[in-house]
C-alpha cells in the first residue's frame, strides 16, 4: 500500500476480511509458485463490510496467459483476477503524468473507469507475493499520486459529460424519469471527482456515503450532505441535482471549495444547466450538449462555478478572496468582464 487508504477506520469485522486475503494469498502462492500476487479492494480502502469477498491478483509473466476465476477458499468466493506485468506496467506508465488537454484526449481513452479502478485497487492494495517488482511498481505510482489523482478526477468528470449528454437526449425525448434518474449518477460522478480531489480516492459509488461522511460530512453544508444521501424514493429537483454536480466538478477540477448556492433569481448569475467542467493539464473545459467546447483557466472555471446564485458584487468578492488564496490578484472590474466573456460564450447568463 503506497497510497493513504484511510484503513485505520475499518471494523474488527473488516479486519478479518483482510486477514483472510493473506491466507487466500499464501494458498494461491502454492498454486502459483512464480506469481506476484497482491490483494485489493473496499477492505483495503478502509471500506468494506463483514460480507465484502476477496480480490485477489495474480501478476503473470508476460508469456503466461490464464482466464479470472472465482474459486471456493474457507467455504467464501474468492476472486482472482490474472494480469500480466506488461499490461500492469503499461497501465502505471500511461497513468503516472495527467496529459490530458484541449487538443490531446488520447489519454481519457486508456484510462478506462476500469482501468483506473485496477490501478486505484493496486495502490491502496496489499503485496502478498513478490520479487520486489510490485513494490518498484507501487512505488512509482505513488510518487506520481498528485497526478494520478488529477486523472482520476478528470475521469469522473468526463463521465458526468457523459451523462449530461443522455439527460439532454432523455429530456429531448420526454423521459423526466430517465433524466432524473441520470442526474443522480452525474451527481456521483462529481461526488466522486470531489472525494479524489481530498485524498479519498477509490473508484465505485457503493461505497459513496461511507466516503462521503469520514472525508467530508457537512463541510459543504448539510444541504449538501442531504442531497448526495438521498434516502430512496425521496423525490429530487432535476435542477438541483445538476447544479450540485457542477459545483462538485468545479471544485474537484479547481481545488478550491465555496459553499454551493440556492436557485438564482433577478441580479444574479445562472450557470447553463446542461454544461459540465472537465479539468485539462492547461485548465479547463466547459462541455455542452450540441455546442462548442470552451477552454477556460482554472481561474475561469471557478469563476464559472461561484458566480451561479450569486449577484455580481458577490461574485466579485467571493472570487477575489479565492485568488488571493492562491497568491493572485484581479481587480472588480477584471473579474465582471471576464463573467461577462463567459456569458458571450453561453456558458452563464445574468438573470
């Protein structure tokens, strides 16, 4: 384990999870003399429950090649997952710089939900078997965690644009239900880009709320924390949720937190409700459903993010606190004519 997994608050319970891992993997070692094995999972995130089972991967040569398996270990599934060293070398390789950009999107090709989620699931994971390859392995990919997090934050959110995408095709077809439905994974996602953003990083939304309340609780305000518990069949505003999710990516793609605001009214700004951020190795990106994309700073996308609610006094305020945070400066009228440049490209409006 190279990366904080926050461990230290699993249960006893969860404990012997972990430790029946171990066992599993000294039993396949005997199975697999030559194999690097390692374990991984919710357990080892400091998730989990007494019911988790056992991931289990089995690092093969690169000549060797073996179907996954789920095999019977002290009368539990155990899952065991075959991967060559190139593949998981490769996968550390291409995920250790965040390269992704406005004119390059390769890299959001290969990093895969999938294959981000394998790689998350190798750092946080525990090295049963080796010849000092995985470790080598862990460790480059922990010296690269800063980036590495910026991948995976830009992964959920080019999910949620993803997802903006269908809500726009289930709200053009007439299907409220389906959008609402799709606005609550859009919401995950960010949730999810957030929790990356502080250091929690695991890939998955079963374990959403777990995350959320150890990481963080009511920081954003118990508004906030309501809306991402929603307690099944509780109704949710299609609007509510769409704007939430946009304030989370702002915040997962800036690195910079603001207490998210009520529905606008006259005087203040209103954010497009259709536009997601995706974060870029320049900035940002602010995507909409059938428009252009428009490339912003990391200051503009913030800039994008506060405004929504907010009267242009406010937003001004708000926005020059968050730069002298950061070591910059811009005055009130930079700041209104950049909200204004915004506006032109249709990303907000004044109300």
């Amino acid at each position: 384990m190279i990366i904080e997994s926050r461990a230290s608050s699993r249960s006893a319970e969860v404990d012997a999870v972990v430790e029946r891992g171990r066992r599993a993997g000294a039993w396949l070692k005997e199975r697999f003399p030559q194999a690097r094995i390692y374990t991984g999972g919710a357990p080892l995130a400091g998730l989990g429950s007494p019911f988790s089972d056992i991931d289990i991967f089995v690092v093969l040569n690169d000549d060797q090649s073996r179907l996954d398996e789920q095999l019977d270990f002290e009368g539990e599934r155990l899952d065991v997952e075959h991967i060559t060293l190139k593949n998981l070398s490769t996968a550390i390789d291409e995920c250790s710089e965040f390269r992704f950009s406005r004119d390059d999107r390769r890299q959001m090709a290969f990093a895969s939900r999938a294959r981000l989620d394998h790689l998350t699931r190798f750092a946080l994971g525990e090295i049963l078997a080796d010849d000092h390859v995985l470790e080598t392995l862990q460790r480059q990919l922990g010296r690269a965690v800063d980036e590495f997090t910026k991948l995976l934050v830009a992964r959920h959110c080019v999910d949620g644009a993803n997802l903006a995408e269908d809500i726009a095709g289930a709200l053009a077809n007439g299907d409220a239900s389906s959008a609402d439905y799709l606005a609550r994974e859009q919401l995950y996602r960010s949730a999810e880009a957030y929790l990356c953003s502080k250091g929690d990083r695991y890939i998955g939304t079963k374990w959403l709320w777990a995350r959320w309340e150890r990481t963080v609780g009511d920081d954003l305000g118990a508004e906030v924390r309501s809306s991402i518990h929603r307690e099944p069949g509780e109704p949710s505003g299609l609007d509510r949720t769409r704007r939430l999710a946009q304030d989370l990516a702002v915040m997962a793609s800036t690195g910079h937190d603001y207490h998210p605001t009520a529905k606008p009214h006259p005087g203040t700004w209103a954010r497009r409700a259709d536009t997601v951020v995706v974060p870029t190795r320049e900035g940002a990106l602010l995507l909409t459903p059938g428009r252009d994309d428009v490339a912003v700073s990391w200051q503009g996308a913030l800039l994008w993010g506060l405004a929504h609610g907010r009267t242009m006094e406010q937003t001004t305020a708000l926005m020059g606190e968050a730069l002298l945070k950061a070591g910059e400066s811009a005055t009130g009228e930079e700041i209104a004519e950049y909200c204004h440049d915004l506006a032109g490209y249709g990303v907000m409006d004044l109300r």
